[in-house]
C-alpha cells in the first residue's frame, strides 16, 4: 500500500477512535468501522481535491467540484 495512503488510513482510525461514543447503539466495532470509512473517504477526497489546486493553474474550480461531489467540506 502507497505511504500516504497508509498515513490518511493512520489518520482515520485515531479520528475513529476518539470520536465514537462508546455508549452507541449497536456494536462498537460496527461504530468504529463506520467512523473510519467515512472519515478515510473525507481524507482521500481532501488529497485529490489539494491535488487538483496545486496544479489547475490557478483556477480552483476542479479542487471545489471534487469536494461539493463528494460533500466534503475543508
């Protein structure tokens, strides 16, 4: 697996961690395991769209399409 997609993956199961309440409904694996994939989603989609400002020439409208598509907010 790519570095970085390990390190966003990394980043995901902390932000799991720390913000799922333990007191949820249903399984706590099931909670974790939701917390991770959506905030792993967020991070890959935040990488493309950082990736497409850095090189669209200035015009940033590719970055913001990325993220209102996916309904990823900064």
């Amino acid at each position: 697996m790519n570095e970085r997609i390990k390190l966003l993956a990394e980043q995901a199961r902390v932000f799991a961690v720390q913000t799922v309440d333990v007191e949820c409904k249903g399984s706590l694996d099931e909670a974790l395991d939701a917390a991770f994939e959506e905030k792993f989603a967020e991070l890959i989609v935040q990488e493309c769209a950082r990736i497409a400002e850095e090189n669209d020439l200035g015009i940033d409208i590719v970055s913001t399409r990325i993220k209102e598509h996916f309904g990823v907010e900064e």
